[in-house]
C-alpha cells in the first residue's frame, strides 16, 4: 500500500520522481524503487516524506486508503481516532459530575464544611467547567455537521 500512497501524494504535490529524489536528497532510483515497492525508505526519509505531505509516518506506512487519511491536503481523523474523541468528550460531564461528588466529600465530610450556596457552587464547578467548556460546544459543533 506505500507505493501507491507515495505515487499519489507525490503527484498530489506536483511533483516528479526527479524533483521528489531532489527533495529528500535521494536518487530518482531510489523515489523509483518505493513507488515500485522494489526497495523501502529508511527512517530518516520516512520522516522527511511524512513532513513534506503534513502527515504522520504511521498514516504513510499502514494500510488504510488516503482518502481516508487525508482530504484535500488537511489532515483529517481517522474513524478510530473520531470515535476515541467522541467517546472522550461524552464522559466529560461524568467526568466532572465525578469531581464534583469528590470536592463535595472532601469539604463537607472531611473538612466538615457547613452546606451553603456558595459552597454549593464551588462544588458543582468542576461539573459546570466540564460540561460548558467541553461538551456543550463538541455537542453543536456535532449537530450543525449533521444538518
């Protein structure tokens, strides 16, 4: 799948075997012998490849298509990195609920705090931070995507 990854971005960029070897100070040869899949990039070239089309060297080398890697030359995410933020971004109210509920021991069982408004507030920040910071704005970033 490299090869065929390499040949596309390269022609992406509008660039020739020649120009992309003069690039990466390499031999035409050797841009030849990649897209041929005769012989593979070192290390090194892998990482000035992976910079020159505003890429990870992981996205070069595994086996998904470019299409879905890349759109239009934006780095996009890929379908396990979208659900991994989604899921991520769905727990931060728990996650803050969560705090809140420790703040809320800490003060008032083990500090031995008096309940008050203000205390109240303090406690529930975490909670409010999360979900107004977080959440709320992933949520309509979501919905006006879907529409």
């Amino acid at each position: 799948m490299f090869p065929e990854k390499l040949k596309e971005l390269r022609k992406r960029k509008k660039l020739s075997q020649e120009k992309l070897a003069d690039v990466l100070g390499v031999s035409k040869q050797s841009v030849y012998k990649w897209e041929r899949g005769i012989n593979k990039p070192d290390t090194e070239n892998l990482k000035k490849m992976a910079n020159l089309f505003n890429m990870r060297v992981d996205d070069l080398l595994n086996d998904e298509p470019l299409s879905e890697i890349e759109k239009e030359g934006v780095k996009v995410l890929t379908h396990k990195e979208k659900n991994n933020v989604k899921n991520y971004l769905n727990f931060m109210p728990i996650i803050g609920l969560i705090t809140s509920l420790l703040v809320a021991f800490l003060l008032l069982v083990i500090f031995d705090f008096d309940l008050n408004f203000p205390l109240i507030i303090y406690i529930l920040l975490p909670f409010l931070v999360y979900t107004l910071a977080f959440y709320l704005p992933f949520k309509l970033i979501q919905r006006k995507r879907d529409k």
